[in-house]
C-alpha cells in the first residue's frame, strides 16, 4: 500500500511540477520578451494578456512545492541545501516581478525601473528553474538520508546551460501565447521572433538530449535497453510531429497551433525527465519509496489533495475561459 500511495503522491507532485512549467512557463516567457515592446501600447498589451492569470499560474508551484515537503520530506530535506541559492533566487525573482506588474501600472516617473524588474525578475526565475533542473539531472550527493555535497554544486556548465534552455524555451512559450492573444504588428512581430527562439529551443533541447544519458549510467541504461528503448524511439518522433507543426504554423499564420505545438514540446522534454529519472525522485540513488512519508500521513493528504486538486482546475480552466479571445490596446484588466 506504501509503494501505491508514494507512487500516487509522485503522480500528483508531477503533475502541479508539468503545470507550473507549462503555464508560468509563457507568463515569464512575457517577461523575457518585455523590451522587445516597440512601445507602451505594446507593453500594456503584452502585460493584459496573463494579468488575469498570472497569479493563478503560481498555485501549481505552491502545490509541488508543499507536497513535496509534506509527503516526501526526505527528498525535500536533500534538494533544499543541495539547490539553496537557485531556490532562494527564483523566488525573490518571482517576487519582485509580482510586485512590478502592478506597482508599473500606479506611476509614471518609475515604470521605467518597475518594467526593467518584471523583465529581470522573468529571466532570472526562468535561469534559477532551469539551473536546478541541471542540478537534479547531474544528481545530488546523498549520504546517511542527508545532503552529502557542497554549497557550490549546482554551478556546473551543465546546470549553467539548461538555465540558458530554459530562459529560450520560456521566450517560446511566451512569443507564441502572444501570437494567439494579440493582432497587427505585435503579432506579426512575434511570430517572426517565434521562428528565431524555436531554432534555439530545439537546439538546446537537442544537446540537453544527448549530454543527459552521461550525466549517470543508469540515465544510459534506462534510455537504450528495453522497455526504455522504446521511448528512445517515439519520443523524438513526437518531438518531430510537434515541429512540424510549430513551423507550419507559423508559416501559415494560424495563432493556437504554434502555441500548442511549443507546449507538445515541453511536455515531451519533460516525460524525458521523467524517463531518465524513475524510479527516483533524487538522483542518483534516492527512491520515490524512500523519501515518501509514513503511510497514515499520505493518507491523510491525499483526502484534502482529491479535493483541492480538481477545484484548482475548475477555477483555472474557468479563469482563461472568461478571458479567452484577443486581448486589443483598448482593452485592459487593469
């Protein structure tokens, strides 16, 4: 029953972790993209876009990140010293942002220092994700149920590069949300920013590929001996039909298709993850059965979390369902 519920408990941390990542994934994209705007028109546009959501956005992350510590504590206690500073960064970063999509929005004379903050705190909260991402796939020293390593392991040119992976693919997700939720120039500027920033996610989702079967041996193993081998195989094929798609889209000029078909990346690159990882949820050694709580602790968080979980959809599929459709300059949310 243990190996159930621990098994079910990482189902659902994955599945707020895929959430988070596919739809603050464009919110910070946003940010990035912010002094591409030709003008305050284009900014306002730009911002309108998600400010009916982005807070939303951020439950995903408060969800992972407190059942991580409730019912998998000893995971939470290895990651937290083993990634201190791009926890701590990614944060701060997501906080200063908040507080400058709407302190911009009450001046005159500092928008200008409030913009420059939503756009650093967007890149720097994208870097911080992608660093720890590198981080975790590197593994993480573990010894006596403990973090075993030094305060300086997560910089590496590994994690230094997935950062890098992660700020682009954001700038992805966001250029082509904006290509569906805005018209004119805008649009049309970022759909050619779109075809730039696709070329480098696919890079980057290229290298990332290939250097992460030798970040481990069992990441090698997993991946090319059997049933592993098997998603050797589909998973780029899939990543191909979602270019195909990108590019056409964007060629055609359709507006969701691009959006949809960047999002079919993300989640592939995930399962990746997910693929290189299991049965972990520490790499290299620490398993999802011996991190998970006792067995009455994740009983009793599952009852509030089957509730919770499917409230969080209805008031999110809700929230972008009231504000679907293009957002215009005269228009506002603010």
């Amino acid at each position: 029953m243990e190996f159930e519920l621990s098994f079910i408990w990482a189902i659902i941390i994955t599945f707020a972790v895929l959430c988070y990542v596919i739809l603050d994934g464009f919110d910070l994209g946003i940010g990035i993209l912010f002094p591409s705007a030709k003008s305050e028109q284009d900014k306002s546009v730009m911002m309108n876009t998600i400010a009916p959501v982005w807070d939303g956005n951020e439950t995903w992350l408060v969800m992972a990140g407190g059942g991580l510590f409730a019912v998998f504590p000893l995971a939470y206690a290895v990651i937290m010293p083993a990634l201190y500073m791009p926890i701590i960064l990614m944060l701060l970063a997501l906080i200063f942002r908040g507080v400058a999509f709407e302190y911009r929005w009450r001046t005159v004379r500092w928008k200008p220092v409030w913009d420059f903050s939503f756009f650093a705190g967007s890149v720097i909260a994208a870097f911080a994700q992608g660093i720890s991402l590198g981080a975790l796939v590197q593994g993480i020293e573990v010894a006596n149920r403990a973090y075993a390593g030094g305060w300086w392991d997560w910089l590496t040119p590994f994690s230094l590069f997935t950062g890098g992976a992660v700020v682009i693919g954001y700038g992805l997700l966001g250029s082509t949300w904006l290509i569906m939720k805005t018209e004119g120039e805008l649009q049309t500027r970022m759909r050619g920013y779109a075809k730039g920033l696709a070329i480098a996610t696919l890079g980057f989702i290229g290298v990332v590929s290939v250097l992460t079967p030798f970040q481990d041996p069992a990441y090698f193993q997993r991946w090319f001996s059997l049933p592993g081998s098997i998603f050797s195989v589909l998973v780029p094929v899939l990543v191909g039909l979602c270019t195909w798609l990108l590019f056409t889209g964007l060629k055609q000029c359709k507006e969701a298709q691009p959006f949809l078909a960047s999002l079919g990346l993300f989640v592939l690159s995930f399962i990746g993850i997910l693929i290189s990882f299991y049965p972990n949820i520490v790499p290299p050694s620490l398993t999802i059965t011996e991190a998970a709580a006792p067995d009455s602790s994740l009983k009793f968080a599952l009852m509030g979390t089957i509730v919770l979980i499917p409230l969080i959809l209805i008031y999110t599929a809700y929230a972008y369902w009231v504000f679907r459709g293009k957002v215009r300059p005269e228009d506002g949310y603010h």
